[in-house]
C-alpha cells in the first residue's frame, strides 16, 4: 500500500513525500528484499515503458529490509525528487500541467518482482473521481491534498 503525504515543488524539484507498506502476505519469512522506486511525469507522446514500472525498469534502490516474517508489515517513509526541467508538460488551455507518477518495484529473494505505479494528483473537489493534475505556472508550493491511484 502506497500514501502520499506531500508534493512540494520548488524552482528546482518537485518532491514526493510518502509512506509505503510492505506486507509479506505468505506463510515464510521473506529474506533480502530490495525496494526500487522513482517518480516520471505521464505524457501521451511518451512510450509506456517510459511510464510505467516493470520487471525490467531500472529504478533506483529505496531501500532494503533484511527479512519481514510471514503475515508482518513493514513501513517506509521516504522522499523521491524530479528535477522540473525533467517534468513533461502537458498542455491544458492556456495552462500546462503535469501528472507525476510514484514506480515501484520490490524484489526479494526467490520472489517474482511485484511492480506498481500510480498516479499522484490532487484531489478532485467533491462528487468527482480524477486526480487533477499540477499546474507548473503556479507559485512553488506544497499540495498536501494529494491522494495516489494504481494504474496497474
């Protein structure tokens, strides 16, 4: 299970705050497991492979957890940063905005990786369901009103 807490952006970054749980839902101890993650920005014009996490996307380690015994939860809480000159933008009206996208893999010994990505955006104002996008022409600022949604 993956919580945004925050979105920061700033003239040089926008960075993610966020918790991430970890939970072994077998019936052993699962040993030398590696978190990966980073955060993109969706675009139309990009290849989805560019977008979205899978077993062969090179992501950087998060973290790593010596072993988590059967039925146990472990908890991160971490920050990932993306450069705003690598932010894509989209064009909307006479703004552009941006849709950054948390990618995931953990990987742990004699395990298939287990990869997800979800989409960060504020969120939508009551009776809606979208995630709204980040306006980049607006002052740098912190959203705190920001929920994630799986995409995979």
């Amino acid at each position: 299970k993956a919580e945004a807490h925050s979105l920061s952006r700033s003239v040089m970054n926008a960075t993610l705050a966020f918790q991430l749980d970890i939970r072994n839902l077998g019936t052993q101890t699962m040993r030398d497991i590696i978190v990966k993650a980073d955060m993109v920005t969706a675009h139309g014009k990009a290849p989805m492979d560019q977008q979205l996490a899978t077993a062969t996307t090179d992501l950087p380690v998060l973290s790593t957890i010596a072993e988590l015994a059967a039925r146990d939860t472990q908890t991160l809480t971490s920050e990932l940063r993306l450069p705003v000159n690598a932010i894509k933008l989209i064009p909307q009206g006479r703004a552009f905005v941006y849709v950054p996208l948390l990618r995931i893999r953990i990987e742990a010994e004699g395990k298939t990786p287990v990869t997800r990505t979800f989409v960060i955006g504020n969120l939508p104002p009551q009776g809606q369901s979208k995630l709204q996008p980040f306006r980049l022409d607006e002052m740098a600022q912190t959203y705190r009103d920001i929920g994630l949604r799986a995409l995979d």
